[in-house]
C-alpha cells in the first residue's frame, strides 16, 4: 500500500464524514497544530531539519493556518529540536504570507531574543499547574515560574507578538493524581493576567473526562477569563481526547491544539504522550459541519509519509483507516 | 512486564479519572459488553471454547451484567463462533444468577430454537439500515430481512425472552456513502415495532459524529420510539466513538454496546471494525461520576489476558496505558 491520498480518497470522496450539524457549536474552529514542536519533541528519533522544513510546509499546503514550528529551549534539554535556528530561515517563505501563524515555544528571556532575531511573530510559554511538575519540568515552584514569565511575556507584548501561554497538568498530575479545579484554574488566570493573548488547558497525561473539562472552563469563565482567550490541548492516552473536546466546543471554546498523526504519541511506548490527532479531530469537526480550512485527505497523507520518515506506524485512527496500513 | 491488576494500579489507585458529574447524564449506564460475540466473531484467530468460557466468566467478575456471548448462526459464516452449543452448558453457573444476563445473536427462527433448547433468556437479532448491507449480509432486501425476523421476534416474546434488535450501517454505509437520518430511523422503528425490547443503533464503519447521533435519536424519539429502549454501538474506526457516546448520553441514552480490549478492532487490519473498547468508556463514565459497576483494574487485566491469547496488542488506549505494555 502506499499512502499517496489517490489511494484512500474513496471514503471522503464519497461524501463520509456526513456533516450534521450540532446546536451551540462554532462555526469555525482553529486548529492549533503542534506536531512539529510538541510532537516531534517527544518522538524517539531526531528528524532531519529539511524533513522538519518540509513537513511544515506540507501541513501549511493542508489548509492549517497556526503551526507550531520548534522550541529555542537549550538543546541538552530537547536535542530533537536542537536546530530551531537553522529550521527558521527555511521557513522564512511561510511566515512571509500573513494568514499564517508560526508560533514557537521560548523557555525564557534568552530564547526570546533568539526568538526575535529570526523574525518570529508569536511565541509561547509553557507553565505548569502543579508544583510537582513545576519542579521536575523547571525546577521551580509554580509561583517562580510564573514570575519568571512576566517580563518574557511583557517585552513579548512590547514587541508586538502574540504570546500563548500552555498549562501543564490541568486535570491530572503523574505524582499528585487529581487536580483541583480551582488550583489549576488559579495557574491558568494568572497566565491570562500576565498578558498572555491565549491561555492554553493542558491534559499532559490525558486523564480528563468530559465534566472535568466543563468544570474548569465555567471556573474561569466565572473568574474573569474570556471563553475567547482560552484554549484546549487534550491528550488521548485513555482515548477520551475527542469527547472532551466536544464539551468544551459546547463551552464555546474556538481554538484546539492536535498533532498531525497523534506524533508525539506512539501507542506502544510506556511513555506515550498520546496528543489527541489533528486528523481524528478533524473527522469531527467536519461531520459537526464545523470549518476547519483543512484538507483531510492531504494532512492525512502528509502524516503517513511523516510516519515513513519515523519508521512507525501512526497513532491516529483515522490516517490508519484513511491509508489502509497493515503492519 | 506482567499483566497483573496489581502491576498498573497506581493512576486507578490515585483516584484518576476524577469524577466530576456532567449537568444532565444519566446516574447510571449499562455497558452491554459484546467482546465474546462481536469482538471474538470479527478475529482472526479462533479461540478455544475453554477459553472463551474464561473470558465470560472473568468479564462477570469484572462487574458487567450485560454480556452477549455467543451466536447461533451457522458455523459456515462465522467459523470463531460454531462452539456455541459447546459453550453455553460452561457458563451454566453465571446463567444461574439472576443479575446477569447472556444474550445470544440468532440469526433465524432454527437458531432460535437452538438457543431455546439450552435455556437461554435474552436473544439479538440482527438488521441494516441500507440494502446494500442487508444483500450482502443477509441476502435480502431490508423489508425481508425485517419480515423474516417477525416471526423470530414473537416466538421469543412468546417464551418470555428479552430481544435486541442490532441495526447497522445507521450513519454511514461503505457502498453508499451517507445514509440518511429517516432511513436509518424508518428501520430502528420497525425493529421496535416488530417487538424488539432494545434497539442497538449500530455505527458498523465509524463514520458517525456527534451531531449526527443526536439527530437520528431525536428522529427516533420524535417517531415515538422511547429513549429507554435504545442503545447506540459506535466503532472507534476513526476515533469518534466516544465523543459520539457523550451525545448520546446527552440525549438520555443509557446503554452502551462495549466490546472489553477493543476486541473485534485490531489497529492494523484492514478490515478492522474497530469496536469502542469497553476500558475507554468505563474510564469516561467513571470520570463523569455514572456508574456502571465495573471494576476497571480487573476488566483491563482481563482485556490484556485476552490479548495475550490472541497474540497481539490490545487496541484500547486505556488498556495500555493501564497496563503499560511494549510492543
């Protein structure tokens, strides 16, 4: 089998998913893809930077117009992305067309001047919920850490970027079990206070259930925090990724983070993140008749040659259904 | 690593999946578990009936109540499942007990009284939504297939039996493409009609997504079917299953057809029908504080045991996260 999208079109083509819409939902979604950053940093094998460039452009040529590209955190940290100044410059095409958005993740105020210097437009910040993955993240408590982004954030905003600000552990910590909904609540205002345009909930080890979900949107909503400014980024480590996004679409929630493939999550490693896939997402979004922009056939082609380049099968239920992969 | 309850029980054990109640679900749902009929019927190894007598017994004390467990269809079309006489006398002890249930799939009026002769209470008969399905499952028209149930429908009531009615390809169909909401819903009403006490709405590709649920359950409860007599069987094909039973609950549906591992869905076939595996929705339910009665640490190490015989991988995500497994 190969995995060109002539080989699989049948299905879509034949007018599947149906598109049925739902009551109270968008009529748009924005997909925030992070297969590049989020998924590759945690996948086993590096990635040459022309593949990382190309496999940018093709989920560009898919119809997603937000795509993660990289991190400019210190290279013994994540050497998968070790090489963020050389991929940029390869970039520099996309992120010359201004419906694209290319953010990228800066650890401190080191990474964004580094940031800065290579013309990027958006950055993103990536804070924690809990003090235990506070500590074992970056190596502070949850308070110092949020201090420490105040003036990255500040002189982000100076510079007229937009700044994402990701919430780790949302609902579920490895070391604590349950989350509180007002602590991680709490955490994710004071990102929003902080200046942060987007706030984005993150289910890290993907233990969050549908009322959960509702539960900590209505929480910040109450507090203050515009639906508008918040984000989702579940994880599908227990498969409930898709069911949780639905309730928060049904908060009105407008913007969802996926990984092109589920990348960053491969189903047999102990250590799976298991990001909720861009195309499995999109299944949904689509027979909800909600617009996307995304050509589902192209991502999911795009996914198969990016799991060629890996040696591995994709996660993602619906690339395997649409490419019709044995083992 | 083993597959021991004991050796994955730290994330259940820390009290995740949080329960947090979602405004308007039910309190409690019944899984009707099908992994022993439609999980094992769709394998491609056949298991020995000692251990599928196992397998039903262990899904028992793993808490499920409603277990369908095997088929008397002739063993020319369902190979996997032509001990059905040979099973039934070893699950003598658990048909004793007045909790549980152990429907069995006829598929005419001869199987019918096969399972009328060994005691069983509780028979599935089996219909389409579309002709394309019912001339290549059934050989018939739809309206023959439903006439030759007829008389199996009342014959069973007559004897006092429960009877589901299964219907497929209600959503989609993989020669027609989409199948219209009235026409899925003309033959679910005809089911309940002919005296079926369960219609179970089947999504045999995995097509469906939320607000396409919704519209054929209020097509169906506007028709005067009640909503307590149907329940909805979704395929993770394409990942949507459990975001589709969230609405479905939504709607007030309270059963849902489950199959333990995913049994029936292997990730990499081709023909995988990708049964919603009952792990993945007792993790939902259970997050979202409804009862089911299931005790999810035995039921996954059942599901791995399973596994085990079968020579492969579970295809649940929440198996594996639980119990950790390499490839």
């Amino acid at each position: 089998m190969t995995s060109d999208a002539t080989d699989h079109g049948s299905v879509l083509s034949a007018g599947l998913p149906m598109a049925v819409p739902m009551p109270g939902l968008p009529g748009h979604v924005r997909i925030h893809e992070v297969g590049a950053r989020d998924g590759l940093q945690n996948e086993k094998s590096t990635v040459a930077t022309e593949v990382k460039a190309q496999f940018v452009h093709r989920l560009a040529e898919a119809g997603l117009t937000t795509i993660e590209v990289t991190s400019f955190v210190h290279p013994t940290w994540v050497p998968q992305l070790a090489d963020a100044a050389e991929l940029m410059p390869r970039l520099a095409d996309l992120a010359a067309r201004p419906e694209l958005r290319l953010p990228v993740l800066v650890p401190n105020g080191r990474g964004l001047e580094r940031a800065l210097e290579l013309g990027v437009r958006e950055i993103a910040v990536f804070g924690s919920s809990t003090e235990s993955f506070a500590r074992a993240n970056l190596n502070r408590t949850v308070a110092e850490s949020l201090a420490m982004f105040e003036p990255v954030v500040a002189r982000a905003r100076d510079e007229g970027l937009r700044v994402r600000g990701y919430l780790s552990m949302c609902f579920g910590d490895p070391w604590e079990g349950p989350v509180p909904v007002a602590r991680a609540a709490r955490a994710a205002r004071r990102l929003y206070e902080l200046g942060c345009t987007e706030v984005s909930l993150g289910d890290t080890i993907g233990v969050a259930t549908p009322g959960h979900v509702v539960a900590l949107l209505d929480e910040l909503t109450a507090g203050g925090v515009p639906i508008g400014h918040l984000a989702v980024h579940f994880h599908d480590t227990y498969g409930q990724a898709l069911a949780n996004t639905l309730a928060a679409l049904q908060r009105g929630v407008g913007v969802v983070d996926a990984s092109a493939g589920g990348l960053g999550g491969c189903p047999y490693a102990k250590s799976a993140t298991g990001n909720l896939a861009t195309e499995d997402l999109v299944w949904m979004l689509h027979g909800l008749g909600i617009e996307t922009g995304v050509d589902l056939d192209r991502l999911s082609a795009t996914s198969a040659w990016m799991a060629e380049q890996l040696g591995r099968p994709s996660p993602s239920r619906t690339v395997r259904a649409l490419t019709h992969r044995e083992p």
